[in-house]
C-alpha cells in the first residue's frame, strides 16, 4: 500500500469509503439521493503527491525517523489535497470558541456548535492544542454533534491541566465551517 492520491482535475464529486461493512451500500444509497446528510470525516490526509508520504518498506529495515512527525501532524505546514477530519454536508454548520476555563484540575472548553442549513446533519469538532516547542498541533478530543435544521447546541471537552499544560488552542480548533455540497 501506499498514498490515495486523487487526480488533479474537474471533478464534481468524489467518494472515498473506509473499513464497509453489510449495510454499506444502504447508507451510500441513502447520501447519494439526499435521504441521509453525509458526517464522515477522513481518518487520513490525503496527500497532493506520492513523494509527500513516507514510502513503504521493501526488503530489508525500515527507517523510521519521523519522529512524532506522522499522521496529520506529518503534513504541517504542507499543501495537501484533503487534511485529515476533513468532511462535507448538505449543510453549513458554525463553529466558535465561546469559552475557555482554567481551574486547578482541568481547562474546559465550551464550543458552540449550529446548523445553519435546512437539512439535519451532524458535523465533527476537532480541539487541537499547540504546544510551543512543537513544530505541530495535536488533536485532543472530538465530538460528533447530530442537530436538526436551524439546531445548536454546545460541546464541552474537559482536559485535565497535566494534559493540557504550555498549550494552546490552535488556531483553527474550533472555527471551522463545512460547505454546503448541493
């Protein structure tokens, strides 16, 4: 195996189907006629070119020296053709930080989350945290919020101090819009 790498064209759509299972072709049916909104977002990035991805073994040791640099946060600060949690609606959601608390234990985040579409959806929300000796954002919590047309609703994430220690949330963590796919 090896990178998905998708054409660099004018596609109108494209449909990447992870880990299918016996109803697979049921829920496919029910995005593509509009029954279901789709809420899957990509557990990989997928990379523009070959050459951005570390390249399977052949024979011999493989030399892994990426260090924590792998996965998403191996693609920092690169051109990608989709990132990781990367997902589409037949909707548009808002996304805000409305709060962040700091007590002796823990920092909460409180996220507001609204769908401002016409159709019931859910969308994920990612909390990434930037530590400043790192050259990366890491991923420390998700929520999937399912909300009908015109719904909000808020999401908090909990991280215990030690967890969330000379971090900071990362720029796009929580301000994010998906793009409505009708």
């Amino acid at each position: 195996p090896g990178a998905v790498l998708l054409p660099d064209d004018d596609a109108v759509a494209s449909l990447l189907v992870f880990l299918a299972g016996e109803f697979t072709g049921d829920a496919l049916a029910d995005v593509l006629l509009g029954a279901t909104s789709p809420s899957g977002h990509l557990p990989v990035t997928l990379p523009l070119y070959e050459d951005d991805v570390i390249a399977p073994c052949g024979d011999g040791a493989c030399p892994y020296d990426e260090g924590l640099l792998f996965g998403y946060r191996g693609f920092e600060g690169k051109d990608v053709r989709y990132p990781f949690g990367h997902g589409l609606s037949y909707t548009d959601f808002d996304v805000d930080i409305e709060e962040v608390r700091i007590n002796a234990t823990e920092v909460v985040f409180e996220i507001s989350v609204a769908n401002r579409g016409r159709v019931a959806a859910k969308t994920v929300v990612q909390l990434y945290l930037e530590f400043p000796a790192a050259a990366h954002k890491v991923l420390k919590d998700f929520a999937k919020p399912a909300l009908s047309a015109g719904e909000s609703a808020r999401v908090t994430f909990s991280l215990s101090r030690a967890k969330a220690a000379a971090a900071t949330p990362a720029p796009r963590s929580a301000t994010a819009r998906t793009r409505r796919t009708t």
